[in-house]
C-alpha cells in the first residue's frame, strides 16, 4: 500500500515537491518496499524510526523536510491527479496557515465501508467546514 501512496504522489503533476516517507518502526515490510521501490528516486527521503506514534513520526518528518508548505498524509492515502496543487493554492493568500481536502473512502463496497464513508462525511468533511471562518 505504502508503494501505491508514494506513486500517487509522485504522479500527482506538481512539479517542486519533495516527498519524506518516515517508517514508524513499522514490523512489516514497509522499509524494504520503500527501499526497493524508490532509493534512486532524488525526490523521495526514506526516513526510519522506532515506534513513536503518529505524531512523532510528523514531527520527523517536518524536521527533514525543507520547503515551507507541507501536505501530511497517512500510509493508506491516495491522492487524485492535481490533488497537491489544489491544496498548495490557497497559501498564496497570506492569511492561509492551513488547508484540509476532501477526504474519502475508496473501498464503499461492503456495510462496513460504507458505514466508514458517512462517518469521514458527517465527523471530518461536515465539521471542517462548519469551524471554517
């Protein structure tokens, strides 16, 4: 999945990024994937630390990072094509510190997923708009 994420990334048509992949002491083979799929890749960083939890694993990441505008996103995310430059437009208004996209669930096929859906729609979506001042 991880290989997948990283692709969507990659492919997404914005020019000047750099992508930095912080592996949380995963047990899987997320590191090796990682390493095998994109370590010639100038535009991807390969990061590794012990469990830490997902915000210790941001914190990393931002310290590696270094452009001023960062797009945080989970191992299992998948980004459209234009999805970055979409999200990157809106710091063009100095009053902007921080953008949220549309979140979705891919999978809808089966209750449980489409439970999951109404819940991304109605608890993030619904109030990320509502506290939008």
């Amino acid at each position: 999945m991880i290989a997948r994420t990283v692709r969507s990334i990659l492919n997404n048509g914005y020019e000047n990024l750099e992508v930095v992949v912080v592996d949380d002491g995963s047990k899987d083979r997320t590191l090796s994937v990682l390493e095998e799929e994109f370590a010639g890749d100038a535009r991807v960083q390969i990061c590794t630390q012990p469990n830490s939890g997902k915000a210790g694993a941001l914190n990393h990441a931002i310290r590696e990072s270094s452009h001023n505008i960062l797009v945080a996103l989970d191992a299992d995310t998948i980004f459209r094509k234009g999805t970055i430059e979409k999200l990157v437009r809106h710091f063009g208004d100095e009053k902007v510190g921080a953008v949220s996209g549309n979140a979705r669930v891919g999978n809808r096929k089966g209750w449980i997923t489409r439970f999951q859906s109404i819940e991304y729609v109605c608890g993030f979506n619904l109030d990320r708009r509502a506290l939008d001042c």
